[in-house]
C-alpha cells in the first residue's frame, strides 16, 4: 500500500533533477526497500512523513548514481562482455544475435550508471557474493540484493525480449 500511494509523487519529484523515467522507478524500487529495512529496524524512529523520507531516500539515491555517472567517462568501442558466459559455441543458432542484443543493453545500464549494470558487474563477471554486493551497493541485506538482482534480469530480459519480437 504505501508502494502504490507514494510512488507517483516521488517519482514526479525526482524527474526534476533525472529526466530517464525507468532509472527513476528503479531509484524508487530501490527507495522502498530502504524504507522497509528502517521500519523492520526496531530502534528506528520516523520524524517526518513517509512520503518526505522516502523522497529524501530516493533524492540521495540518485544523486549517487549521477555521480556514478560523472566518474563513468565512456565504455571502450568494443565493449565486452563475453566473460559473463561459459561457452558460447554451445548455445544454439540465434545466439550471435541474443548475444548482440545482450551487450547493447549491457552498454545501455552502463552508460546509464544503473545500479543494475553494477550489480550484474560484482555478480557475474568479478563473482562477488551476495553479501560483498550488498554492502558494496548498499541494499541493507542479501535477500534485498537477491531481489533487485531478480527485478534487473527480469527488466533485462523484457528488453532484450523487445528487441528480438519476442514479446
């Protein structure tokens, strides 16, 4: 319930300052399991509104993450990305194109700074844990860092899906 009543106010507030709507409920996504992980936190007391922290929350958020993006100059020409698969010659026909589509969205989340691109980056190709990741990025628990990395590769794979005509 709070999810739904507060996300559309915040999410206005925050285009303010980001104009890329999908990173912007991504921040609020990511705002809302702060939120949580302070109301589960018994010695946490609220002295504002929840709409006001959490509008903070997701403004520090984002905040973070165009800084990210300023640090972020530009990927090489040849962004790779092939180190994030076992054995490619053993995926089939259409691979080749899968995985075109695969590091344009890739070079997308990076180019961007999302914190989904990060998250992908730490698990996958420099295999950190679950627990290394969250304190890394901040997601307060594992099973936090578990979900998000759930909610990117379904956003990931709804993409690449888009592109391909799979939809």
């Amino acid at each position: 319930m709070i999810h739904k009543r507060h996300k559309q106010y915040c999410i206005d507030f925050l285009l303010q300052y980001y104009p890329v709507r999908e990173d912007i409920e991504e921040i609020y996504h990511d705002g809302i399991l702060v939120l949580h992980d302070k109301l589960l936190d018994s010695s946490f007391q609220l002295t504002c509104t929840i709409q006001t922290y959490l509008n903070t929350i997701c403004k520090n958020q984002l905040f973070k993450k165009i800084n990210r993006q300023k640090e972020f100059s530009s990927l090489p020409d040849e962004f790779e990305c092939d180190d994030w698969f076992e054995d490619e010659q053993t995926q089939g026909p259409g691979f080749d194109r899968e995985l075109e589509v695969l590091r344009d969205e890739l070079a997308k989340l990076a180019r961007r700074g999302s914190k989904c691109y990060d998250l992908f980056q730490l698990v996958y190709f420099e295999k950190y844990s679950m627990e290394e990741v969250t304190d890394l990025l901040d997601y307060g628990t594992s099973g936090n860092t578990r979900n998000q990395k759930y909610r990117c590769l379904q956003r990931l794979k709804e993409h690449i899906n888009r592109t391909l005509g799979l939809n």
